[in-house]
C-alpha cells in the first residue's frame, strides 16, 4: 500500500471514530432529555378503597384524587393497571416507558408488557406549580385497553343575564346554574340538571341527592359529576363545583376565586387588604370579609364571615364543674350540644341529672366546638372529711355567736 493510501485510510478511520462519537454523545443526550430522572415517592398521597367501582383511592393534601385498579408501591408488579386522574381537578398521569417515549392523559391503561415510571402530577389552583406521586410498575402479560368515546373536562358556563349561567352539551340539553364553577357564595344556588343527564353529586365527600327544586339550602363543599350522551352513542361528562356558606364559618383559610375569574377587591371588616396573587388569598382574621372577582367585564362578589372562637359553655349560668344538684347547660352563642354520662351517650340534651361524670360537648354555628367534664356529686357521697370539716365550721361559727351574745349581755349591765 502507498502511502498516500495509508494516510487515506487512517484520516477515514479516525474520521469515522469521531462521528460515531459524536452521534453517540447525542443520542445519549436525546435519551437523557426524554427520559429524565425518577425518584419513585409515593408520600404525598393517602391510599382508600371504593368497594363498588373496586378501586383504590389516592389523595393530595389538598383533596384532589386518582384512582388505580391495583395498590401501587415504588415497583408494582402486575399483569395491567388501570390509571385514572380527576380531570376536574387537575390530576394527570405520566407514563415513562423503557424506550424513552413520554404520554401524558388523565386516563391510562398499562398492559404491554414491560417495565414503566409513573408520574401522578396535581396541578394546584393557586398557580403556585404541581405536586406529585411517582411510582415504578412492570407489566408482565398483555392485554388490550378499553376504547370510550367520551368529552371529559370542567363544565363551560355561558352568561345569560348576569345572574345566571349554562353548559349546553353534546345532546343539545343544557344546564343552567346561578353559581360559577369553583365559586363559593352566601346566597342560596339553584341547579336545573339536563332530565335526561346522569348527575352523581357529593356533599363534604359524601353522596348527595339533588333535590327536584334544583335548589341548595345546606351549607357544604359541592361537587356534580354530569353526564349526557348523544344519539350516536358519544358521551359528554362534565365536572361542576361550589360551596355554600350562609352561615360564620371556621372553614375559610385559602380562598380562591371561581375557575376563569381573577380576585380584584378584598375588605376584612371594612378595612382593605392587599392582594399579592389574584389567583388566591389566606383569610386568617376573624370577622367579615367583601371579596370581588372578574372575568374580563364581568363582576361577582361575596361576603363571608369567618369565626374560629370556640364557644364558653355554662353550667347553671357559671363555668363550675362540679355540683350536687341538676345542672342547666348553656353557652354564649347558638350550639348544639352532645352530653355523655359515664361514658354512655346522652344524645343532645341540655339537662343535666343524677349523680355522675358528664361530658358536656357544644358545636356553634360555624363548626368550633367546645368541651368540658362535669360531676354531679350525690350527697351521700360527700367525702366524710368534708362533713367534719362541715360541722366543725358550724360549731365554730355557733361557738363564736354565743360568745358575741354573751359580751353584749356583760357590756349592757
């Protein structure tokens, strides 16, 4: 071989080196920046059970869900699991595969067989970023997830007048509201469900039956799950929110406005308070609030009363605890009240009688609660040390009258 031949070569071969250097730093670079690093980390959540749906419940701090057909732990091993984030909340799911690939939905069925990193990402309405729950799982059979045809999201309410609201969905139906999506109010709300719509409804996160008036009367944290489907079979699901205060509350802390709106005015009895973010405000003083929001022309507002004072119980108009007659229980604010009797519930009287130990427990209006243990002493059961010390009183107190009398009857003569 020449050497100009050689050289040729050799410049060719280191050439190539260099090339397949490089396209192997990028395509590790590529893989890097698809596949990014995991931390499996499964504390942010509490783990429950629905029964009927055979689904396990996994819940934010802040009571945002997801659900999985199988329990996770930081390397899940199963033949399929079936993922679901509450769209309605902000919740979706991201699955990381072995070859790099990233998907993101509020619903996914992992069945191919293989190994994947799934992240569970909350986004908080307060625009102060996501919290998340991360999991590894490996799937070990194949199978085949189920198709649906289905809209999903948060209803999309257009004004009428001002006062009152409507989603029209896929079926042409409509539902009509004078409460926007997310917004908490004072006044009484009125819900017309579309008649033919599947409406499922909670209440404080217990299940809620509408009433046929559509209207709202009892204070809570609402949640509607609506659904209508349309002649071909399509189905629209729609998610609708509120809360009710018509009464002081001890359940304001961070107020947000309702979906789409901005906080534009704040007043705690009377006096302005700043506004750092318009997507949310801490309220952590005592006493009214006058909160405004908008939405480009459009104004709401509402006026809250917060009160976290628990109530002064009194027992025969006094704060004593002790006693050894029947005792009146009342206190300084509107409550219920829940007695005990050595243990055994009394139920909600107001009377208390017979020898005993009592639990006096007393709920005002806006949910602080108060407390206190009460005797009822029978007088035989009086300490005999307390009954000496009784009469020797009393003797004492006699001793000292004769002797005054006996002075007086000496002082005269």
């Amino acid at each position: 071989m020449s050497f100009k031949k050689a050289f040729s070569a050799a410049v060719t071969a280191i050439l190539t080196a260099v090339l397949i250097s490089v396209c192997g730093f990028a395509a590790e670079n590529d893989a890097s920046e698809v596949k990014p690093n995991f931390s499996p980390d499964l504390s942010l959540v509490t783990r429950g059970y629905n029964e009927e749906t055979m689904m396990h419940i996994y819940t934010f701090p802040d009571g945002a869900e997801f659900y999985a057909s199988e329990i996770l732990s930081d390397s899940e091993n199963s033949t399929s699991i079936l993922l679901v984030g509450s769209e309605s909340e902000d919740v979706s799911i991201i699955v990381n595969g072995e070859d790099g690939f990233l998907e993101q939905s509020n619903e996914y069925f992992l069945s191919t067989d293989g190994s994947y990193e799934v992240t569970i990402s909350h986004k908080l309405r307060s625009g102060s970023g996501s919290v998340q729950a991360r999991f590894g799982v490996t799937i070990g059979a194949q199978s085949t997830a189920p198709e649906e045809k289905m809209i999903t999201g948060r209803v999309s309410l257009e004004n009428i007048d001002g006062a009152n609201f409507k989603h029209r969905f896929i079926d042409n139906s409509e539902f009509v509201t004078n409460v926007l999506d997310g917004e908490t109010v004072s006044y009484i709300p009125k819900l017309i469900i579309p008649e033919k719509a599947l409406c499922t409804a909670t209440r404080n996160g217990n299940i809620f039956s509408m009433p046929s008036s559509g209207l709202i009367t009892e204070d809570g944290s609402y949640k509607l799950e609506i659904s209508c489907v349309d002649d071909d079979g399509k189905t629209e699901r729609r998610y609708f929110s509120f809360t009710l205060f018509t009464k002081p509350t001890n359940r304001l802390g961070i107020y947000q406005p309702p979906y789409g709106y901005e906080l534009s005015a704040v007043t705690l009895n009377g006096e302005e308070m700043p506004i750092s973010d318009k997507s949310y405000i801490v309220l952590n003083g005592e006493g009214e609030y006058y909160i405004e929001y908008k939405n480009g022309t459009t104004t709401k507002s509402v006026s809250l009363t917060r009160d976290t004072v628990p109530p002064v119980i009194y027992l025969n108009g006094t704060t004593n605890v002790v006693f050894t007659e029947s005792v009146f229980v009342s206190s300084d604010t509107d409550c219920t009240f829940r007695v005990t009797k050595n243990g055994q519930t009394l139920g909600e009287i107001t009377e208390l009688s017979g020898a005993g130990i009592y639990r006096v427990t007393a709920t005002d209006t806006a949910g602080n609660i108060a407390s206190v243990r009460v005797e009822i002493k029978a007088l035989s059961a009086i300490n005999p040390i307390d009954i000496i010390i009784i009469v020797a009183a009393l003797a004492a107190a006699a001793a000292a009258y004769f002797i005054v009398q006996k002075n007086r009857k000496i002082t005269v003569r």
